[in-house]
C-alpha cells in the first residue's frame, strides 16, 4: 500500500515482513528477530523518518515528560482523592457536588495511568507489560483526558446558567440535570475509548531495540485506518468544541457580573484565572493535535507529535490543580454565595 494515510497523536511506521532484523539480547549475543508474532510478542515495525527514532530515544521522551507525569501524580491524586471524600458528603445537598466529583475522578483516573506512562518514558519508551495494558492505559489516558475537558465545559454551562439567566436556572431540576450530565458524559468516554481498545497498540521498534506502547502504528493498514476519522472526531468534539463552550461561557459571566450593581470584583477575578488556566493547559493539545493531522495529510511531516505529547503534559496539570481551583471558587463565591435578581430574590452561584 503506497497511499499516504495520516492519524493524528502517533509515528507511522511499516510491518516488518522478512526476518531479516537483529536484535541485542541481554547477554550481549545477536539474537535473530522474527516479525512473525508469538502470544507474547508483538509484531514489529520500521520507523520511517530519523526524527522519529530521535525522539523516541531522546531526552524528551524518556527524562522531561515522565518528570512531569510523576510531578502531575504526587499532587494530584491526594488532592483528587482529598476532593472525592469531601463532596461525597455534600451530592444530595449541593448540586454542582455530582459534577465536581465526576471530574475529580475523571481526573483520578487519568492521573493513575500516568503512573504507567511515566514507567514506560522512564524505560526508554519500552512497554514490557503486555498488549492488554498497553491498550486499557491508552484508552484510560486519552479516554479521560477528553472526559474532563467535557465535564469542565459542562461546569462552565453550568454556572454561565445561574449567572446570565437565573429565572431559567432556579425551574431547573439542578441535581437531576447534574446527574444526567454526568451520566451523558461517561458514556460518550465508553463510547470514546472502544477503538482503543479494539486496535494492536504495542509494537516492536527493531532499530531500537523497544517495543512502542501506541507511539509508533502502521497507519497505512486497514486495521488502523479508522483511527484516522476516531481521533479527528475526539480532538473536535473532546477539546476544541469544549474549548469555545468554556470560553463562550465565561466571557458572558464575567460580562454579566461587570454590569451588576453588587461587587464581584473577587468572583470575576477567580473566574478569570480559572479561565485562563483552562485555556492555557487545553488549548495547546487541541490545536496542535489537529494541525500535526493537517501537516501529516499535506506533507506526510510527523514532527508536530512531539510537540503534541508536551502540550499533553499541560493537560495533566490541570488535572492535579482541579481540586485547587474547585476550592479557590467555592471560597470566592462563599464571601458573596447569592446573585441578586431583578425581582429582589436571591440565587446561589455555587450550587
């Protein structure tokens, strides 16, 4: 097959057919190296380019971005499990409860496959713990990665609803509406993650000795060839969309409250830090994602995934800081918790 066929977030590489590679062995010795696989040994691919092999084998990948991942890890997830147990006492009082939990274990999850990716960076990108965790931990790591985008956006909706139109927020059935939110939402991230799972992930690299853990596939085959439309949908509808959601959203509240008569002049400030935090650890991802497809459709160049996976790393800090924004909001809208309506009554902001 010579037809030029691109997938975002991954090196393309070429099935080896002839057992003509070698290998290193432990001891030292030249080991022949068949393309053929056994249950336990995953088929093998040619690299395509020397920027690939660069990166793979480079500092980048295997001291920079695990460094970061175990960074994201060690403040993450106490601050997310810390997070869980307090709102798990406060879902059938506090609405936005069900939706703050929702991300912080989207966020949870996310941040333990870290622990796997990071062991696999650290290791010199090599996966030695089988194809059925090479493919649970990918689908886990971008499945939830899209998941609290969504949920983010979900918040932002939610709050841009109590603030711009609060007659229409105070008939909402708010606890329902959280509920079924959340729900929507981890069923598009089981939707989202079956072609992960579905799909060779783990792949021998010859030349360098490793075997890949999604990194490297052969995009020219029919069997990875649907990845193609899979992850252009997921950047799309997982990050970019959710991206002007949360920004259309808060651009409107932070108008709104600028107009009220009341002082909201510590509320806009959090919710404008909180904002741009959201667009500084999204955007990168989203946009570079799509434009390393672009660049691979116009010129069959792959660079712009390094790029991408350090734009990722951004992704998984906002992971570990939810908690910490979700605490700066609650004490933000606590000094001043009721947005005054025309008609005199009041509406709480934060549930």
């Amino acid at each position: 097959i010579n037809t030029l066929i691109a997938v975002p977030r991954t090196f393309k590489g070429d099935l080896v057919l002839t057992q003509t590679k070698f290998i290193s062995a432990l001891n030292g010795t030249q080991a022949p190296y068949s393309s053929v696989p056994s249950p336990h040994t995953p088929p093998a691919l040619r690299l395509l380019s020397n920027s690939t092999a660069g990166y793979l084998s480079g500092p980048l990948s295997t001291r920079v971005i695990p460094a970061i991942y175990i960074l994201a890890v060690a403040v993450g997830i106490p601050a997310n499990v810390a997070i869980l147990c307090a709102l798990a006492t406060k879902i059938r009082k506090v609405s936005s409860a069900v939706l703050y939990c929702s991300l912080a274990l989207s966020d949870l999850l996310l941040l333990v496959s870290l622990i796997f990716k990071a062991h696999y960076h650290l290791h010199g990108n090599h996966w030695g713990l089988g194809e059925i965790a090479c493919r649970v931990v990918t689908a886990c790591f971008y499945g939830n990665l899209y998941c609290s985008a969504q949920t983010l956006a979900c918040i932002s909706v939610k709050r841009y609803l109590a603030v711009v139109h609060p007659f229409l927020y105070k008939r909402l059935p708010k606890r329902m509406f959280s509920a079924w939110t959340s729900l929507v939402v981890w069923l598009v991230f089981g939707a989202a993650i079956i072609p992960e799972l579905l799909v060779q992930q783990s792949y021998q690299i010859p030349q360098l000795g490793i075997t890949t853990c999604h990194d490297v596939l052969p995009l020219d085959y029919s069997s990875h060839i649907p990845l193609l439309y899979y992850n252009l949908t997921l950047t799309i509808l997982g990050l970019l969309l959710p991206l002007v959601v949360t920004s259309v959203c808060y651009i409107r509240i932070v108008h709104e409250l600028s107009r009220s008569h009341h002082d909201w002049a510590m509320y806009i400030k959090v919710s404008s830090l909180v904002f741009t935090i959201f667009l500084l650890c999204f955007t990168p991802a989203g946009v570079l994602n799509f434009l390393h497809y672009a660049r691979l459709f116009v010129d069959g160049e792959e660079s712009f995934y390094a790029h991408f996976n350090m734009a990722v790393c951004l992704c998984c800090f906002h992971s570990c800081l939810d908690p910490f924004l979700f605490f700066l909001m609650s004490k933000s809208a606590g000094s001043r918790p009721y947005f005054m309506t025309f008609k005199g009554k009041t509406l709480s902001i934060s549930t």
